[in-house]
C-alpha cells in the first residue's frame, strides 16, 4: 500500500479508510485504474498494471488471490458508445491477461 500511495497519492485517503483490509484496498485501486482506463489516462493505466503486474508476480499467496479477484476480474476493457476502453486491452501485462481471461472465459 506505500506504492500506491507513493505513486498515487490521490487515493491514499481511500486507503486509509479500508484500515489495512487488503481486498478493499485493492478494491480502491481497481476504482482508481478504471477511472483512469475511462478518463484514457495512458500514462496512469501503465503504471497501475504495471504495479499490479509486480505485486501479483512477486506477491505472497493473498496478494496474488485479491490482485486476481479484486482488481483483474473486474477491469472493463469494452468500449461504449461514449467511452473506449479496449485500447488499455494492450497495456495490459500478459500475466494479468492470462487471468482476466481464464476468469471470463468461465462466465
């Protein structure tokens, strides 16, 4: 959480609130990343895959399972009428991919 709040400091109020509850925490960093992936914010989306992609590979066993089920499963890349959003698709670090889509394809 010191990354995050280091390198996004304007979510680090949201993180205080979840008192160290790691899956809401992860919860408010997915908000953070979406809203940006929405707001085509390049630059952040980058960072925040790329700091999603090095605690899901270098993480213990409950980083790995709440960056799978609490930010990756529920990123959306599908474009709307008023917002694309398949363009943070090829961002997106192939580790994470292998994992939004053996969720999805479940569905």
């Amino acid at each position: 959480m010191k990354e995050l709040k280091e390198h996004f400091p304007a979510i680090t109020k949201d993180l205080n609130a979840e008192e160290g509850l790691l899956a809401f925490e992860v919860e408010v960093f997915l908000r953070y990343a979406q809203n940006c992936i929405d707001r085509a914010d390049r630059r952040s989306v980058e960072a925040c895959f790329e700091i999603a992609r090095k605690y899901y590979v270098n993480g213990n066993a409950r980083m790995r399972d709440a960056i799978d089920t609490c930010f990756v499963e529920s990123l959306n890349f599908r474009d709307t009428k008023k917002i694309s959003r398949a363009w943070a698709w090829d961002c997106f670090p192939d580790v994470l991919k292998e994992l939004y889509t053996r969720f999805h394809s479940r569905l």
